[in-house]
C-alpha cells in the first residue's frame, strides 16, 4: 500500500487527494486549481520523478483494479463492492489509454463530493464540468507544469518532440502547452501540433471518456 504520514496520521493515497476538497461548494475556477493541486500531490505521494509517467502510479494503489475491455468509449469507472474498477478501452493507444486512466481515477477521488465541486453554469452542466475537471487533472498529472515549462526553456519546444518526451498524444501536449500559455489555442480546422505562442484564457480541454462521465457504485 502506497501511503503518507501527515501530523502522525496515517493516511491512504485516495483519502489524501480527498481531503484536499474543500467542505463547501466551489466555483469551477476553484475546483480546477483543487484538480491541479491533487495530481502534483499524486505525484508527491507515489514518488514520481521519472516521465513518462508510467501507469503504475494508478494500477498500484489499493483498492484499484484496472481491467482492458471493447468498450464503445475510452473509459468508466465504477465500485464493485470490493474495489475500485477502472475499465480502459484496449484497442486504442497505449497514450491514450494512460489519459483515460489517469481521468478515471479523478471521478474516483471526486465521488461524495461531486455536488459542492461542479454546480452547472448556462453553458456547462455539472456533468460537463466533471469531465473538464477529470481531463484536466489527467493533464497535470502525465505533463505537470514545471516539468513543461522546463522543458520549453530548454528549447525543446517542437510539440512532436514534447509529446513522445512526456508519452502523450500531439493533441493533448497541444491543449496543454495553450493552457499554460506558451501556444495560442488551435481553432477546429487548425492541423495538430501548429499552434503559436500565446494563451490567456480559461483551460482548455482535451476530450470526454465516457458520454456521460460514468461513475456507478457505492461509496468507497
């Protein structure tokens, strides 16, 4: 069991990135820093220093089963009475794949808490924003921001070359590098992986798992 040790008390790594939510309900904005705070401290918590982070930070902790099925979207999630299951698409890529799981694991750590985290907007139902929130902190995790930014300072700023550095996918290091304002947001017919320099606005999103951000079961 992977755990840490916080003023003498011994906690799990899920209870852990729980504990980080707030007990009252949250703007979106806030909600996104809290799923950015969660996947630095998932990292923190499972040791990771290596990237590409590799898929043992999820399929290691207790309580998580993680099995590849056909499935008509890239992921669900879901409490079997014993663990947590995370089901993953097999036939897509192994990138793919190791967002999708990363995502999953997000509705995870959100169940119990998913009515003061996403509230809905005019143009966003709560659902949607689960999902943004769920990319997001897939994001963060497998390309976290100092190690991006390092990494452009560095010149290596070819988003080919940072996408098989941090083993994502060209749109996910696309979206990323514009959320962190080092590229402009592509538009729709703009070709992968030929965005410029600069993003100011609120995150951008790499795409949904599930249609409606499946998370069944009861609690853990």
């Amino acid at each position: 069991m992977i755990i840490i040790c916080t003023n003498h008390e011994t906690r799990s790594v899920l209870a852990s990135l729980r504990s980080l939510i707030p007990l009252r309900p949250l703007e979106f904005g806030e909600a996104m820093q809290i799923a950015e705070l969660q996947a630095a401290r998932l990292l923190e918590l499972t040791g990771t220093t290596d990237w590409p982070v590799d898929s043992t930070v999820i399929t290691e902790l207790p309580r998580i089963r993680v099995e590849r099925r056909d499935l008509p979207t890239s992921g669900m999630s879901y409490w079997d009475g014993h663990n947590w299951v995370i089901a993953l698409n097999g036939a897509e890529p192994a990138t793919r794949q190791r967002f999708t799981l990363l995502h999953e694991y997000k509705h995870i750590i959100d169940h119990g808490a998913t009515d003061r985290l996403y509230t809905g907007t005019a143009r966003h139902t709560a659902s949607e924003q689960a999902e943004q929130a769920a990319d997001y902190f897939a994001g963060c995790a497998l390309m976290p921001k100092r190690l991006i930014k390092r990494a452009w300072g560095q010149g290596l700023q070819r988003p080919g070359v940072l996408a098989r550095h941090f083993g994502v996918s060209a749109r996910a290091i696309d979206v990323r590098l514009a959320q962190l304002g080092l590229v402009d947001p592509r538009g729709r017919c703009t070709p992968p992986s030929t965005v410029r320099p600069t993003w100011r606005g609120r995150p951008a999103y790499y795409r949904q798992s599930s249609p409606t951000g499946l998370l069944e079961g009861a609690t853990a």
